[in-house]
C-alpha cells in the first residue's frame, strides 16, 4: 500500500505559516462552503406499478381486459404488473423503516398505454398524453394526495420523477403516419411559415419565435391518428409544430437534442411556447398537491437555454408556494463530471443524479479496483462548486431502471463468489453511498438482493409475487427467497444493514453533510478513507473503506494529534489514539467500513494562514470555464471563497471550497473570448480569522474546435461527410470547412452557422483512389481565429491485408504442424465481402487457450489484445465443440463467438413485412421474415428475391418477439433502420456479435 499525503498539507511548505498583508481592495467575504437545505436526504426510488398491488379494480386502467389495448399482463415485464399508488401508502411502514425521508417515485401521469409499435406497455411512465392526471392504472389524483399527506404527516417527503423533453408517441410521419430516421437540420432546416430557412437555436432563451407551418416547415410532415388530433393535455401539446418533427434519434451528437426517442414525440424546447408551457404544468403540481420537488427526465436531451428559465422560475414559484427546501435534479446519463456539472453551473439548475459516482462505486466496491481510482474521482467534485450549490447535494445512486441494479453488477463482476461475498460488495457499496457526500438513494428491490441480467425490463422485478417467467429465474442476494412470493422481508441483510446507515447517519449528521477531505487511498485495492467535519461543531469523523479480500491497515492523516478516537461503526478495536504527526492507525476487515469519531474538537487556529492564488487557467474538460486554484498554508479545517470581478464591476462570490485541493471551475462560457477576469481567494479558519490572496488576471480563451467527421485514417468514397463541435457553444458561431489534397493548399469546402453541431459535405468522387485529403475546420470573431486539428483519409476503398491468421496454442488442435503458427492453411479466416469480416470456424476440444491475429503469413504486423498492435495474446476460456473467429481489419480486433450464444430466431421486422408475405407489418414471429444462421460465419441472412420500391423502416427482433431487439448502430432496443429501395432483391444480414442488422 502506499500512503498519499493529506491533501490539506499539499502546499503548505512552499507558504509562509501566517497570513500575509490583506490587499487594498474592499473587504472580501469569507463564507463557509454552501449547504444547500436538501443536503441529508434518503431517496427511495420506486417504481409504482412494480411495487405493491393495492387494488386490483385499477389494474386494466379502465379499459378493458385485452392487454394489447390495456397494456396489462403480469406475465410480461413489459407491460403493466399491478402495482399502485395504494400499494405504496399501504406498505409505507416498509418503507420508512429503511430509514427513507423522501420517496421518489417513477412518472406516473396518464401514459399512452400501449404503443404498438413497440409491442410494450406504458407502465414506466415515461409515454404520457394527460400531464395533469395521475395514470389510472395507478390510481387517481385524490389517491397521490391522500399519499403525499400520509408522507408529510411522517415527516417524509413526496418527489416526482417529471418529462418535459417528449411526450407519448402521437405523431408519425408520411403517408403510413409511420416513425422515420433522423433529418439533420443542415440537410433539411427549418422554415418559417412563410418559407424562410432559419435556425432555431437563433431564439432559444428568447420570447419571440418564427411562426410555423405543420406542411411545410418541418423535414417531415407530422400526422396524427384519427381520434387522436385532441388526446393530449394540456391542449396545446396537441400543436404539431411545437415538436421536432426531424424523426428518430441516435442519442449523438445533433440528433441527442432533436430526435424522437423511438419515436416518442420530442418537443420543440427552444420555442417559448413549449417553456411556458412546461413551467405551468409543474407549478400546478407544486401547488396543488404539495410535491417536494423533482426529478427531470432526459436533461441532457434538451438545450440548455431551457433549464437556464425553467429551473429558476420553477424554484422561485415553489418557494412562494412555503416550498423552502423544494429540490429539483436532473437525469445526466455521463460519467464524466465536467459535463454533467455544466447543468447546476452554465445551466442553473441545483443538481444531477451523479452518475460518475454511480461508476466509481461499481469500480470500487464491485469490481475491486485501486483505492487511489477513488480518492481522484472525489478530487473532481469541485467541478460542481459555484455560488449556489456543490457536490454536497447531489443524489448519489447504485443502479437505477435504465441501466441495472447494483446487485446485478456485483453478480456479473465476481462469477465465481460465493453468496456472502456478493453481500458483503453490496454493503460495502451502499456504506460508501451513505457516508459519502451526496444523498444516497436507494433503487426499490436493492433492499431485498434483487439482481435481474441487466438494466431497463430486466431491472424492473415486483415487490409483491410475480408471474413473470424471466423474473422468476433471477438469483437474489442473502435470502433463498424468489420472486415467486412477496418480497418486503425487514430481517433481510441487506434491508437492516441499510437501515443501520440511515440511523447512524441520522444520529451523527456530519456524516451527511460535513467536510469531506479525502486522506488515504491504497496504491491497489485496499483502503480508502476520508474525513467528515462539522464547520460549526468541529468534530472530525474518519471514514475509511477496504475493497480488497484481506484485512488491511492505514496509518490515516487527521486534523487533531495526540486525540483519542471512539469508533462508532464496523469491526475494529473501540478506541485509537492519534499520534504526534496527527496520523490514525485504522485496521479494516475485508470488504469493509469503519468509522472514528473524535472525543473533542479540532484545536482553533490562532491566526489564518497565507493563501496565494496560482494563475488561473482554462479548464481541461470544458473550455468554457477557467480552473482556479488557491494554496493554502498550514494543516487545519479551512475553508476558500473565491470570488471574481470584471472591469468596472464589483468582487462577486462564485464559490467556496471546503476541502482541499481548493479550486473552483469558473464558468465563463457566457463572456466573449479575450475579456478579461480578475479572481481572488479569501480563506477561513477555524477560528474565525480570515487572509485574502492577491488578485490575478485572467483571459476567457477562445473556443476550442474539434472535428468530428471523418474519423482519422478512415477510407472514404463519393462524398465525405464533416461535421465539427465548438466549446463552449454559441449560436453566433460561424464554422467553415478546408480541404488539402496530398498536402497542397488549403482551399474552401463550405460553410455552416447552424447550432450545435456545423457540418459540411465534400465531393471527392473526381479524386484518384490512393488520394490523401486532409481536412480542418476554421472559427473566427472579432479578437480570435482558432483551427480544429487535421483528419486525414484515403480515398477509395479501405485495403485488406493478403491473408489473416488466428495464430495461438490452438494451432496444433485446428490441425497445424505447431501452435502459433501465422502460416498454417487451417489457421487462416476468410473475408466475407458483404461485410469485409474475416471468419474462421474451428471444432476445438475444451480447453484455455491463447492467440492473436497474424497478418500475411507472419508475424511482423500482428493485433492483441484490444486490437493494439503486438498486443498482448488475447485468452479463450473454450468449453468444446465449434467457435468461430472474427476479425475487422478496420479495427484489428480479433475475437471467438460460438453457435451455443446466438439466439434461437432473429427475424426483419418492419413496415416491409406484409411485402415478404406476412399477415402484418412488424411482425417478429412471421415466418417469411425469419433470418437463417449461416454455420461458418454465424451471420444471419434472408434474401428475398423481389422487395418492391419504396421507403421501408425495421430492426433485428429476436425469438420472435420484441422481448428483445436491436436498431440503428447495433443499439437495443435502438431507432428503426431506413431502407430506401428501388425495387428488386434485397438481402437482411443480422450478426449477433455486434448486433447490427443490415439490408443491401
């Protein structure tokens, strides 16, 4: 193990002990680091219908018992189970015992309650047509009353999870009102009723707003079926024009924003129509039923100009309405913290669910990794410092819904662990959640050891007895118990030892909102520990974690030497003492916590130390922000505002850090590139003596450009599509396009100012193959010019190497004179020209082998591990029997599937079924759109010999059924794939290694 130094004592001997002279400008204001008032919270996350089964009166919705019109079946995970909002109050004993304060609960306004086209049911939520009625499969606006009352009676709090990116999908398009894939707003823009091409990003944030025309101002047309031109409510969402109306979205770059969700209705949020719109929804719920606060769906999905208005009026209204500790939290499905925090800093909102801690966690707790992995992720937590809200306030969570349960994780991750083990992960993953900054929530089902294979309807289990057959396979953790029966067992490890954390918090609140001060972290896996302090009352508590199997021991740095420390939690010796250096020897059992708390306070400081700011600097990660960092003297508990100034203008806070290393991301993406900011650093002790640093000056640096298109050293035919990103974005921005041809002069190619993503495309159909091209995108304003790196491409099509080989110790089993042979005729796989894959199936006797891919015979270009060249050999676990191998010379990745994974049917589901002599359209259990598995490459293919012209839709539908299938890009269940025919033969080719399914 090796001991990194306490952060608080990272400058300390480059500074002089005490303070030097204060500057001449007006007083500074020292502050202490912001806790918001919704800082010691637990969330329970429950999903309604999936929870208990108050009443069955409500479980058709009232409308009928035929589920492909009701939307209930209990025997699939896709449609509507039974659980209610009765249920919930029912069983709020259950629930508070966890030691919940706030229940948080799935969408439940009124959803659409089947869509078709998805062959699935609305009991999530998230398709809703009536905003202002509580679905009636869960019950009635009265029953959420009579809920959130009982909970406010408890002293619990009541949050919706709300949507205000789409709604239920009413809208389709063309002449089969069918969904279509996306139309870039380059190729098609938006047009004003009159016929004028604009961008609308020109009047996002804006009151003002081109009028439109369904017919013409849209790539698409939108139409609504008949008898659903007036199903939404309020009235105005029944307007087509105020959605998107570009088709279905990829999740990237431009279409994230303005693409249907397969197919659910996007809303146009950059009209002010829709962002008034969307504020009176909710501000009725505050006001007439007492919500807590929210959580908000897809947050990423929506510009940010809309959460700059809607997050601040929403509060305000709800603080006029008594709500002083109304809270709202956005959905940021990213892991990487200076994007997720751009929407409680640029976007004014006051949190995000943390997913870069949910990551950390898995890493730590499940899969074992380095301890010093988790002391850099909360080094990063200043990423969400500003003057109104920090880390400290983030919902911090395990699993979820979408992605899967924390159970399912520790399953996955450690096979071959026995049940104990699992549990112990599981543990160890919710005491780091609690004693963590952050408000922990807990997933419904987490209590119980639910598992479940992955996220979305496989995370999705009842609490009360299920029928579903998938379900009822699933292997929980610390109980014998299925999901046959009801699962609401209080003896459950896993329920009291969470429990137990929410007590133990509860009695020591610092736990939850104190300091946190990362100390210690093993070079490998083992201990990481931390500190939690009090400003006020200025006791310290250790926290420190053992991810690792065997005990380990930590001579940990605090605030206090010579101090006695009692232990409050875990298995370890009662009493430590700290010594002279102010270190504690802290020994944690595997896969473990201990927590210290200190007898007395940490000694006041007698005068403040020196602070001194370093030049502050654009921030790596977002260019629209400026990394200021202050150094501070000395070893105590501080705390550092910082604050910052234009010319002309007055010193004003933008943030204060309580833990060291002190810094703030100030975000500047709002001020022209070259103006100038002066900063400064004010620091606190704890005994109320403060030191102000000098000033510094600082330059907002111009935007940072990237290319996106074309990826680097890719081979390109007929036209090559650009496209280009700038940070941070403005919608003034104007970006144009170079070309180089075999290095000569740089000359124009076109020219984009359309938000957010600028594109172009370059003919090259007259260029020679062998052709080098090289491109760049250009920005320029008034005070800067900046170039995006260079992308360089060949024209024609992309070589293939003579001949590839699976070289390995199997050689010899496949028939060779010697294993690792790149030149043995029975090692060698073959190019499929369809796909320019190369395959090799092989019959091999059980086994480990180990291989790589050997290029021409030999083995000066050869591919490991992860396609790196002379990579490491890559290891097959082979269990007998056949495995074919599988090489992209376009990636160099190698690697073995076997026949015994594909699944059991794959079929062509589309609008183009009846075409090959289905009944209907989009039928995955028709017989004429099965796909037939090919022995030697494993590719599935159907060839149908006479597909009329036209424009088709469809994905990969597996087992005939749409339990699971895959779109665009190989995603599941992913956007429809186009298909634009001419007519004639067409051939449907599926490979279950990536998941994509193509026609050509």
């Amino acid at each position: 193990m090796g001991l990194l130094a306490a952060t608080v004592a990272i400058s300390a001997a480059s500074l002089p002990a005490q303070a030097a002279p204060a500057p001449k400008d007006p007083a500074s204001a020292a502050q202490h680091s912001l806790r918001a008032p919704v800082t010691d919270e637990n969330f329970y996350f429950v999903m309604a219908d999936r929870f208990s089964n108050g009443s069955t009166a409500n479980d058709q919705g009232g409308l009928g018992s035929d589920p492909m019109v009701s939307g209930f079946d209990p025997t699939k995970k896709g449609f509507y189970n039974g659980g209610d909002l009765a249920g919930l109050r029912n069983k709020i004993d259950y629930i508070q015992g966890l030691g919940t304060t706030s229940i948080w609960l799935t969408p439940s306004f009124k959803n659409k309650a089947v869509q078709p086209e998805d062959k699935s049911a609305g009991y999530h939520g998230y398709w809703v047509t009536d905003f202002t009625q509580i679905d009636p499969h869960l019950g009635t606006n009265a029953e959420l009353k009579a809920l959130i009352d009982e909970a406010h009676a408890r002293g619990m709090k009541v949050y919706f999870d709300i949507i205000t990116n789409h709604t239920a999908d009413v809208i389709g398009y063309g002449d089969k009102n069918e969904r279509k894939g996306y139309v870039p707003k380059d190729a098609v823009p938006y047009k004003t009723a009159d016929g004028q091409t604009f961008d609308d990003r020109d009047y996002a944030g804006t009151d003002a707003f081109p009028k439109l025309d369904a017919a013409t101002s849209f790539p698409y047309k939108p139409v609504l079926e008949p008898g659903e031109e007036d199903l939404k409510v309020p009235a105005w969402l029944n307007d087509p024009t105020l959605y998107h109306n570009r088709g279905d979205t990829t999740f990237t770059g431009e279409d994230s924003f303005y693409g249907d969700f397969f197919g659910l209705d996007d809303l146009f949020t950059e009209h002010p129509t829709v962002v008034t719109g969307m504020k009176d929804i909710y501000k009725n719920w505050i006001r007439d039923f007492g919500v807590d606060g929210f959580r908000i769906d897809t947050m990423k999905h929506v510009n940010d100009e809309f959460w700059q208005d809607f997050g601040p009026d929403v509060l305000n209204y709800a603080k006029e309405q008594g709500k002083d500790e109304f809270f709202m939290f956005g959905e940021v499905f990213d892991t990487s913290k200076s994007f997720t925090s751009q929407f409680t800093t640029r976007n004014r909102m006051q949190a995000v669910l943390d997913f870069p801690f949910q990551d950390a966690a898995r890493n730590f707790a499940s899969k074992g990794q380095d301890a010093s992995t988790l002391q850099d992720f909360f080094a990063g937590d200043d990423w969400y410092t500003d003057a109104d809200s920090n880390a400290y306030q983030l919902p911090t969570f395990l699993g979820n819904h979408d992605m899967g349960r924390i159970g399912s994780f520790i399953a996955a991750d450690n096979p071959r662990a026995t049940d104990a083990e699992k549990v112990a992960r599981d543990r160890l993953a919710h005491e780091l959640m609690y004693f963590s900054r952050g408000n922990p929530v807990v997933y419904y089902g987490d209590e119980q050891g639910f598992t479940g294979p992955g996220g979305d309807q496989d995370a999705r289990q009842t609490l009360f007895a299920s029928q579903v057959p998938e379900y009822l396979d699933d292997d929980l953790l610390g109980t014998d118990a299925t999901h046959a029966t009801d699962n609401f067992n209080t003896a459950h490890p896993l329920y009291t030892g969470i429990s137990e954390l929410a007590a133990l918090t509860k009695e020591h609140p610092t736990l939850r909102n104190g300091a946190q001060q990362g100390r210690y972290a093993s070079d490998g896996p083992g201990i990481y520990a931390f500190s939690r302090t009090d400003a006020k009352d200025q006791r310290e508590y250790v926290v420190a974690l053992n991810n690792s199997g065997q005990p380990q021991t930590a001579e940990v740095p605090t605030y206090i030497a010579k101090r006695n420390y009692t232990r409050i939690y875990g298995d370890a010796p009662a009493k430590a003492k700290t010594s002279d250096a102010g270190t504690l020897t802290v020994t944690v059992p595997p896969l473990s916590t201990v927590v210290y708390q200190s007898s007395g306070r940490i000694p006041h400081s007698k005068s403040a130390p020196a602070v001194v700011l370093q030049q502050p600097a654009p921030a790596a990660g977002d260019n629209g922000r400026l990394q200021v960092t202050a150094d501070v003297g000395g070893t105590s508990f501080y705390e550092v505002t910082f604050e910052a100034k234009q010319a002309g203008g007055n010193w004003t806070p933008i943030g204060t850090d309580d833990a060291a290393p002190y810094q703030v991301f100030h975000d500047v993406a709002a001020l022209d590139a070259g103006t100038s900011v002066e900063y400064r650093a004010t620091v606190l002790d704890n005994g109320g003596h403060t030191s102000t640093s000098q000033a510094r000056n600082a330059s907002v640096p111009a935007p940072v450009l990237t290319l996106q298109q074309p990826a680097e050293g890719s081979n390109v035919q007929g036209a090559v599509e650009l496209s280009a990103t700038a940070d941070p974005e403005k919608s003034s921005n104007v970006v144009s396009f170079q070309r180089s041809i075999s290095g000569g002069e740089w000359t124009a190619v076109g020219t984009d100012d359309s938000s957010p993503v600028y594109s172009a495309t370059d003919d090259i159909s007259a260029l020679a193959d062998g052709t080098t091209v090289q491109y760049r995108a250009l920005l320029s304003r008034p005070g800067f010019s900046v170039a995006s790196g260079t992308r360089t491409v060949t024209v024609g099509e992309a070589p293939q190497p003579d001949s590839v080989a699976v070289a390995g110790s199997m050689n010899k089993a496949m028939g060779c004179a010697a294993d690792w042979d790149p030149a043995c005729a029975q090692a060698q796989l073959v190019l499929d020209p369809a796909d320019r894959i190369w395959r090799l199936t092989a019959n091999l006797p059980a086994g480990t082998y180990e291989y790589k891919a050997a290029l021409n015979g030999n083995w000066d270009a050869n591919y490991g591990a992860d396609g790196q060249p002379a990579g490491q050999n890559i290891l097959l676990d082979h269990p007998g029997g056949p495995v074919t191998f599988r090489y992209d010379s376009s990636t160099h990745l190698l690697s073995a599937t076997y026949a015994a994974q594909q699944p059991g049917a794959v079929a062509a589901a589309g609008s183009m079924d009846s075409e090959l002599g289905c009944t209907a359209d989009w039928d995955p259990a028709c017989d004429q759109a099965q796909l037939t598995l090919d022995p030697a490459s494993l590719i599935w293919k159907l060839t149908f010999p006479d597909l009329p012209a036209g424009s088709y839709e469809f994905k990969a539908a597996l087992d005939r059924s749409w339990n699971v299938s895959y779109g665009a890009g190989g995603a599941s269940p992913g956007a429809n794939i186009a298909l634009e025919h001419d007519g004639g033969p067409v051939t449907f080719r599926y490979d279950h290694f990536t998941h994509v399914i193509t026609a050509g």
